[in-house]
C-alpha cells in the first residue's frame, strides 16, 4: 500500500443548527448494559466527493436539530440507583476536516487490505478540544479528502445510545439533508421506556415482611486470555451463497439467509482449523438479533437506540465438525427461533442465572455480527454510496467475524475475521477457501 500523509487542516465542534431542548432523557436497560459502555469505530469509503467536508459538516449541523440527543453528553443520574442518562446539553459533536492529497484512493485500492491502513490517521482525534469545551461527545467524525476527488469519513461513535440500525440511520439522515433535503425522511423517535415496568418488591408486597438482600459474593476480576487473534478477510462469491440456498431448500423444504450460510460454515470450519482434542468440548456461536419487531407493539419506525438480543448456541465440537452446512444452518434456525420466547423473559427480569449478554470470553465462543443489512451501504451525501465499509477491529481476545459486503464493484459477501490465532490462522484459511470453491 501507498504511503499515505494526512494532514489535519480544521477542528471544531459542531453544534445543532437550531436551539434545541435542554433536558435530560433516560436510557433502556440495554442501553446502560455494560458491556455498550464503549466506541464502535469505522471507516466509510468514497469514491468520489470534492469538498465533501464542508457539506457533510453543515449537513451534520441540521440532522443534529432533530438529532439532538447526539449533541448531548452521559452523565449519572442523582437517585440512588445512579443510573446513566443522556443529558441533551447542546454541546455539540468533535469534528475534523483533513486531507491526503499526496494520495489516490485508487493507489491504496480503496483500503481493500484492512490490515495496512493507517487507522490512527484516518480517525477523528480529540486532542485538541479546548479545555473551555471539556466533554466527551457522542459522535466523532473525521472527513479526509483524497487527491483523486474521493473522502474517507472516520466515524466514533458511542454504543451507548445506538446500535448499528440506529447509527446508519443517524448518517443516512445526514446524507438526505446533504443531497438537499429540508428534515431527514425518518422522523427519530426516542422512545427507550420500551422495557415493562419492574414488578413490585417483596417489601413493597408486604410492608411488614422484612426482607434482608441477599449477600452477593464479590466475584474475582475476570481472567484475560493471553492469545493475540489474527486478522483474515474471507471473499464469498454470491454465487456460492445461491448454490447453498437451493440445496438447503431442496432437502429441507425450508429456505436460508445468507448469513445463516455464512455463520454456519465460518463456526464449523473455524472449530475444524482450531482442533481441540477432546470431542466432548462444548463449542458457542454467539449473534446478537435485532428485536425491534418482537415487542408489542413493535418500535415505532425511526427509534434509533440499542434493541437486540444475544442469540447463543452450545454444542460439542465433535458434533459440530461431523455435522453437514445444512445441519448447523438448521442449528441455528432451531436457537432463532427460541428468540422471541428468550427476549420476552429478558424482558420481563426472568430467571436467568446468567447474564445473556456476558457469554464466556473464551477460545471457544466465537461471535458473528452481520452488517449487510444495517444501511451504513447505502448513505449518500452526494455522490453514492460507499465502494467499501471497513468495522475497525475493538478487541484482539474476542474471536469475532463481521458478516459485510465485499467492496465495490464487486459482488459477494465479505466475512471479516479476528478469529485465530497465529498457528490456526492457516488451517482456518484453508478450511475457508476449500468451502468457497
């Protein structure tokens, strides 16, 4: 890959383009999990697009009218639950304009190597916010302009108060605004009180029956793995995935996604290259399944905050290696299935003795996200679509694939790997390639 300058020309903070209100919103229970306590980092790629920061920026300003919350900033909440919060201050969100005219996208093949792009670059710093200013913002965004004409947008952005549904649709607003639109054509709806309310407590019951709390045993700090997981894209041609979907129609009857394809063969073949000795070692594939549909009533179009449910499924490994594509296609449709039933106790505070959304951090759990369907593809500022969408890897002891898109103008799915590691990476890659063909 080319060697790439990039020089940062401008910051500042963007701020709505209108008063907005000053209030403080509540987040759901998914939304102040954890675990979402963290910045989802991305890279969009554009082929074409003069002075697109200037546009982006202004566009930026208008969507974060109705946007406001992204304006906004986490703070803790006075009660004594200290529950986190969303308090919509205005201040704004951290943007930086910068340049790499040296360079042509076409020469870093519009960062089709994920593994030499210089991410620190490419992504917003924050160094510079005045100390007058001092917040942490939501949103952070950087616009680089490439010599050929092309932009790179490098996007920061706080799961705390999206998901991935809920961010493209955030930059898809200010792409309609950027194209000329007066408002986004998706009104955003807040809306996170969608969890039932808490039934009442014992005490509550009873006002005369002390209860005493239970004494919880201080659990230890979590143990880190020490393996270091290895980068590996993994193209599938699209007509791979039709093949698969009429042979597991032919013999079942029923009918397959592409991702059902793609995450069975990516866990059976990954637990294949791995080898773990002893058949009877329970293997886990974990995905997280929006659930947007699955409440009563269902979301309102246009709520853009977090709403899925982890999917898990265990099984030994001997048993998953034995097994046909189909037959774990079929594994996983049986555990979707279970979905609804599964998200509904979570709803209603039921029974689990473990946190669904805490599965072991271990070799053995592999999860898959599936990013094709998101609508991070689709934004448009002025000029098309994104030719390639790069998920920035945010641990190196999670073994993790993202299902996406492999870049324009090619056709096909692109499963995106840190998954193994050094000594498994060629016996995963084989085990890919040899399913591919």
């Amino acid at each position: 890959m080319a060697m790439i300058s990039v020089i940062r020309t401008k910051r500042s903070i963007v701020k709505p383009s209108e008063k907005t209100p000053s209030t403080t919103l509540p987040l759901s229970p998914i939304d102040r999990l954890a675990v979402l306590r963290c910045n989802a980092r991305t890279l969009h790629v554009f082929k074409h697009g003069p002075e697109a920061a200037s546009l982006i920026r202004n566009a930026l300003s208008i969507a974060l009218v109705p946007y406001y919350p992204l304006a906004g900033r986490i703070v803790e909440s006075d009660d004594e639950n200290s529950e986190i919060q969303i308090e919509c201050s205005g201040d704004g969100v951290w943007f930086v304009e910068a340049s790499a005219l040296g360079t042509t996208l076409d020469s870093v093949d519009y960062f089709d190597d994920v593994e030499s792009i210089p991410y620190d670059d490419l992504l917003p710093d924050d160094d510079h916010v005045p100390q007058s200013e001092c917040f942490d913002p939501l949103v952070q965004m950087q616009v680089t302009q490439f010599g050929c004409g092309g932009f790179v947008i490098g996007l920061i952005f706080c799961h705390s108060i999206c998901d991935g549904l809920g961010a493209a649709q955030f930059l898809n607003a200010i792409g309609e605004i950027a194209r000329g639109l007066q408002k986004p054509s998706i009104n955003p709806i807040w809306h996170r009180n969608f969890f039932p309310p808490s039934p009442p407590s014992l005490q509550e019951q009873d006002p005369n029956k002390q209860t005493p709390l239970p004494k919880l045993p201080l659990a230890p700090p979590p143990i880190l793995p020490q393996y270091h997981l290895q980068h590996t894209n993994i193209d599938i041609p699209i007509h791979q995935i039709h093949l698969l979907k009429q042979q597991f129609h032919h013999k079942t009857g029923k009918y397959c996604s592409a991702f059902e394809i793609v995450a069975s063969a990516f866990w059976r073949n990954r637990t294949k290259a791995i080898n773990l000795l002893d058949p009877n070692t329970e293997v886990k594939l974990v995905f997280f399944a929006n659930c947007r549909h699955l409440l009563d009533p269902p979301l309102p179009r246009g709520f853009y905050g977090n709403c899925f449910f982890p999917v898990t499924i265990t099984t030994p490994c001997g048993s998953l290696t034995r097994s046909s594509i189909i037959e774990v296609i079929e594994l996983i449709q049986e555990a979707k299935g279970r979905l609804p039933y599964e998200f509904g106790k979570y709803l209603k505070g039921g029974g689990e003795e473990d946190d669904p959304f805490a599965p072991p951090l271990t070799y053995t759990t592999l999860f898959i996200s599936e990013w094709g369907r998101l609508g991070f593809n689709d934004v448009d500022y002025k000029w098309g679509p994104p030719v390639h969408v790069v998920p920035i890897q945010g641990s190196s002891i999670i073994p993790v694939g993202i299902v996406g898109s492999m870049p324009l103008p090619k056709k096909g799915i692109r499963l995106m790997t840190w998954c193994v590691e050094e000594a498994h990476r060629g016996p995963f890659v084989d085990e890919m390639v040899s399913w591919t063909k």
